[in-house]
C-alpha cells in the first residue's frame, strides 16, 4: 500500500509542475502583451505594484515561483483579471498512468547509445523541462509526451520553444530535435489525418524514419516528428 501511495504522490506531483508551468508559461506571454500595448516597461509595472523589477523579470520568463499576489496585482494594473480556476479535463490522475507508461515505452525502445534524461530542464524558460532528452553525439532529442491533445497550436509552440533554448545553449555542431510522443490510439491517428498540413509544417520527419533512429546503433536523429508510441492507451 505505501509503495502504490508513493506512487500516486510522485505522479501528482509531476503532472502538477508540469501543469504550471505551461500555465506560468502563458501567462507570461499574455502579460508581457499587455504590458507593451499600454506602453510601460518591466520597472514601471515594478514601481507601480511595489515589488524589485526582478520579480516582472522572472514572470515575463515564465517562472512559476512568482507568487498569485504579484501577478493579481500586476495584471490589474494592466487592467486585466487574474483567476485560479480549475477545469476538470479527464479522469483522476490516481486511475491515470498512460503518460508514466508512454516514456518507459520509449525508454524501452531506445538503443542504449541514447543517453536519456527524464524531466530534463530547458534553460531560459523559467523552470521548464522535457519530458524526455536523449543526446547522442551532436544530436539532442527532446521528447515531449501527450496523452490527450489540448489545441495543435499550444504544443507546437511548446516543443519548438523548448527546441529554440536549447539550441541557444548548445555547442553550434550540434543538432536539436522536438518529438512528439503521441500514444497510438485511434483518436490520435485521426487527429494527425484531420491536420495535415500543420502536421507537415511542424513535425516533417515519419515516424518511421524517428522509430528507426531510435533503436539503431548508428546514424544521426533525422529531425522534429511525430513519434508513435505503441501500447499505450
């Protein structure tokens, strides 16, 4: 029983960062809109709310440490409303253990010349992380999972800003990917079929070519893509 309660306490506590921080994340760009439409700057805002202008910083970075009191306040003073509300979107995460078994599916099946991190932080993006990076030679592979799809438009921007701040750290003879962990179920099969233009755009490599890389021995990451993961439902 303590072994499933730590559990639990381990997958509750993942999905929730993971959940700040995409929201910290869209906040900050819907601020930092706001802010450049009323035409004031980071130490205004700072002034006005009297708080040091590292803290408008950090939020306009996406940090999800900046307290609800700071943000409340300054996105009143920008004349919008801050909220904390909660949308039920899916089953319990106690019943719910397909993201955990899509990144130990592809753990399983990666050849082990792919160094893999799990929760791998992305630097720049105030506390971010990937669900999974990979490094191989001068390739970095940055694999984020999703079980159930929100909008297109909210996880091509995730993966490829993820994507953008990692290659902005990294030595410039290095290659770095964004991968889409879909599980392969029907309803993600016909999401991908209805989309193909964005498809194509955003994630061009096939998942054949990205299974492929994965579990061989040699050869280079053949780019962004979407990745199947089978098993998972």
């Amino acid at each position: 029983m303590r072994n499933r309660s730590n559990t639990i306490i381990r997958k509750a506590v993942f999905a929730g960062d993971r959940q700040l921080r995409r929201s910290s994340f869209r906040f900050a760009e819907d601020f930092r809109a706001l802010r450049l439409r009323a035409g004031l700057s980071q130490a205004d805002v700072a002034r006005a709310i009297g708080v040091d202008p590292s803290a408008i910083s950090r939020l306009e970075a996406g940090d999800q440490a900046v307290s609800a009191e700071i943000r409340a306040r300054a996105a009143a003073l920008l004349g919008a409303r801050f909220r904390m509300n909660l949308y039920p979107d899916g089953p319990a995460l106690i019943q719910d253990e397909a993201h955990a078994r899509a990144i130990e599916t592809i753990l399983a099946m990666r050849n082990r010349r792919w160094k893999a991190t799990v929760e791998a932080l992305v630097p720049g993006l105030g506390g971010w992380s990937s669900d999974l990076r990979l490094d191989c030679g001068r390739d970095i592979v940055l694999i984020e999972v999703e079980t159930r799809i929100g909008t297109w438009e909210e996880i091509i921007r995730e993966c490829h800003d993820k994507r953008e701040a990692v290659k902005a750290v990294a030595r410039t003879d290095h290659r770095v990917h964004a991968v889409l962990g879909l599980p392969k179920t029907a309803r993600h099969r016909a999401l991908v079929r209805d989309h193909p233009q964005t498809i194509e755009a955003a994630f061009p490599s096939s998942a054949r070519d990205l299974e492929q890389a994965l579990a061989s021995a040699a050869g280079p990451w053949p780019g962004d893509g979407i990745l199947w993961v089978p098993g998972v439902t």
